[in-house]
C-alpha cells in the first residue's frame, strides 16, 4: 500500500486480523470491505465464489520462504523422511501451484 500510495489514505481505517485465517474470515462475513489475504486462501473453495481479487505483484513485496524440516529429534524419522518425499513429488508440487505457491524446483534436503 505504501508503494502504491494509497496506505496513508486508509491507515486509520485498517483492521488487523490475529492471523491470516482471521482476517480471510473478516472478509467472507462482510465484517471488512476487503482485506489482504494469502492467495492460497483466496482460491480456496471457501473463498473462490465469495468476490473477486487481484493478486499483488510479487516484486511489491519481500518473498515469504516457507520451509519443511525433520528435527534431529524426531522420533519418527521415517515417516516425517516420507512426508517430505511427498511433499516434492510432481503431483503435490502442482497442487501447491494451483492455490499461487511458487515451488523451488532441484530442492533437496538438508
């Protein structure tokens, strides 16, 4: 807001949710006008029919990286190691894509 000039204009009138979830409800009950949510969440099935949006340009704003680790401490190895080869297999990767997630592509664990 503040790139497009506009935040100073609505500063007084924000409303900020606990947590994105909160703030995507404050828009489908109409307790918000609009709201800036997660894209994922504006093409969920709960949101997809409730409006209309327009997604913010990726260079407007820093990247969110989002990660997936297994803790030294784990006491399910395997499983959690199995979970994380699903997570890259091409379907999930697509399914990630489909709700605006930008997948790294050659990830490899660490």
């Amino acid at each position: 807001m503040k790139n497009e000039k506009v935040y100073d204009e609505v500063a007084d009138r924000l409303v900020l949710g606990e947590n994105i979830s909160q703030t995507a409800s404050f828009v489908v009950s109409g307790a918000a006008d609009a709201g800036i949510v997660a894209l994922s969440l504006a093409l969920s099935s709960n949101m997809k029919n409730k409006g209309r949006y327009i997604e913010i340009p990726a260079g407007e704003y820093p990247p969110i990286q989002q990660a997936c680790v297994v803790l030294k401490s784990s006491r399910q190895k395997d499983t959690a190691g199995a979970f994380l080869n699903f997570i890259k297999t091409p379907a999930v990767t697509e399914l990630f894509r489909t709700y605006g997630f930008d997948v790294p592509t050659g990830s490899t664990p660490r």
